[in-house]
C-alpha cells in the first residue's frame, strides 16, 4: 500500500468514527437562537453567529463560519451546497427549513477546502450522496498529506484532516438531476480558486451558486498547489455571466459583510476587474525592473478599496500568485 492509498484509507476510517458521532447531532432539534459560543485562539468564547435567510422559490443560504451554503428545502426535495464546519454544520441540519427528520437528497461540495466540506461528516448519516468534481477526493487528499507535514514540523491546532468525509459520487464535466418541483445542476468549467470548482444551478428557482469562484468585494485565496489560476478564474467569471440567467440570484462562497454574499450576475466582473488591474500593476512592475518583493509589497490596492480587510490582508499573496503566473514559476 502507497502512502497516498495509506492517507485515503485512514481519512475514511477515521470519518467513520465521526460519522457515528454526528449521527446524534442530526438529532438535534432546530436551534432556538441563532448565537453560539465559540472558542477562539485570541481569547475566551465569543458568539458566532448563523442565519438561515430564504431567497426564492426554496431556495435560501446558510450563514456562519466559512464558505455559504445554499440550500434547497421543498416539499419533494432537500439539497445543500457545501458544509462549512463541523460545528455550523450541525447547526445548519438541525434547523433546515421543513426538514423534519427527512433525508438530504444530495449534497454538493463546490470544490475542497476545509471551510466548505469540513462538515461533510455531519450531513453524510442524514444525506443519500455527497457530489463533487472528480478532482476533490485527490485534492482533500493532498491538504491532508500538507497537514500532516506541518503537523509534523512543529506544534499546531485545528481540524484534524484526517477526519475529512470524502464525496461518493463524483464528475468529470456535469452533473443534474430532476428532483421533480427542481432540477439541480453542477458544472465545472476549468481551473479558477482551484482545479475542482464546480457551479451549481437551481435552475427553476433561477439561483446560482458560485461557491469561491465568487469573492465579494474581498481579496480572494489563490490556492496554487491546487491548481488556482488568475487567467483561468477570469475565464471562469466571464463564462458565468455569459452562460446564466441575467436575472439570477448569484451566491458568492465569501463576501465583504458591508456588501453580502449575494449578487446580480454584473457584480461577479467586479472581482474579474480586481484580477485585470491586480495583472496590470504587476505587468507594470516587471517592466520598470522592479523586484517581486517590491512589486508585492502593497497593503491596500488602489481602486478596490472595498476589499481590504486587515486580517488577513491576502493582497501580498495575491500579488505573489499574480508574478508567479506571469513569470511561469511556482
């Protein structure tokens, strides 16, 4: 057995155990209040707080710690799109608009990231399957063998990859289903925050969810071991707006709280602009002779000052990624 088949197995065998755990969780009955205590690194707990807010036609979003789910609760059907945290999970099955005690018809994970699938291991004892792209197992596979080896380098905290639930139905190009009142529909389009980006489409309701293909008004994570690129991801915002509905409700994965997680389908160009300038300046820099540490070094972005949020401030990374790809390196 290989390393990677060693990773992969144990990662499913120790989702096991959290599965049996969280089955009691899926119990839970709908939470009354919408504040949690929350341990933080800084200091004592403080409230974290989640919100259910309905948009159309079944169709809502789930707000509280990490990327947005989008869910689908109807009569006939239950969808959600991604999972967040195993703790915001919990509270997002539990209070699942007219839920009861039914069955999820699907889950579908945007792409990998902890932030989205972290709670894949509490849906997963009340869900029928979980989707996503083909290259998501690989990818939480790889985070994984990363965590372990920062793990390994010296003290840490945090979410025990190990513990990651894996999908079991996965795709290459599309997937879609007729749920009857719905029809749900998942696309990859190519590279973009990373090589496993789906897009998913409530196509009656008219609603698209974007997962990290849309950043709001903030400085996005370019996650280049897993395959992000600037170019592609502008690709990725134009087929979007060229290829759904102009009067869709579009669902970011992360927005700036002052702006929101919802969009008009004009509004995901606003971060294509930030990728074009961000393109230019470096561009600019390289041909002036400048140094990548000189051409990196801003703490705001000039004409997007909407995006700055001081921690983390990813603009540098950005810029970095951004020089890499124009220099082919990395």
């Amino acid at each position: 057995m290989n390393r990677r088949d060693f990773i992969v197995r144990s990662s499913l065998l120790a989702s096991a155990g959290l599965l049996a755990r969280s089955s009691l969780s899926a119990q839970v009955p709908a939470v009354s209040k919408p504040m949690v205590p929350v341990a933080t690194p800084a200091g004592p707990s403080t409230p974290l707080v989640t919100a259910f807010r309905p948009l159309r036609r079944g169709v809502g979003i789930f707000t509280g710690k990490g990327g947005t789910i989008g869910w689908l609760s109807t009569k006939d059907t239950l969808v959600v799109v991604d999972t967040q945290f195993p703790d915001t999970a919990a509270i997002c099955l539990a209070g699942l608009p007219d839920r009861g005690t039914r069955v999820l018809d699907a889950v579908i994970d945007t792409h990998h990231h902890l932030d989205h699938t972290g709670g894949n291991g509490i849906f997963k004892p009340a869900t029928r399957t979980i989707v996503a792209h083909a290259n998501v197992p690989p990818l939480m596979v790889a985070a994984a063998e990363r965590a372990a080896k920062m793990a390994a380098a010296g003290p840490g905290g945090g979410f025990d990859f190990s513990r990651q639930t894996f999908p079991d139905t996965t795709f290459t190009d599309g997937w879609r289903r007729d749920f009857g009142d719905e029809i749900v529909s998942a696309r990859h389009y190519g590279p973009g925050h990373t090589s496993g980006d789906v897009v998913v489409h409530f196509e009656k309701a008219n609603v698209v969810h974007v997962g990290d293909l849309g950043f709001n008004r903030l400085y996005p994570v370019l996650d280049r071991p897993a395959g992000a690129s600037i170019h592609g991801w502008m690709a990725r915002l134009e087929e979007v707006v060229k290829i759904y509905p102009a009067d869709a409700i579009f669902i970011c994965g992360h927005g700036n709280p002052k702006f929101g997680v919802t969009v008009k389908r004009e509004e995901l160009l606003v971060l294509h602009d930030y990728f074009s300038a961000l393109l230019a300046h470096v561009q600019k820099g390289m041909a002036a002779g400048k140094a990548k540490s000189e051409i990196v070094a801003l703490e705001n972005f000039p004409g997007f000052d909407d995006f700055h949020a001081p921690l983390p401030n990813r603009l540098q990374g950005n810029l970095s990624v951004a020089y890499d790809e124009l220099t082919a390196k990395g």
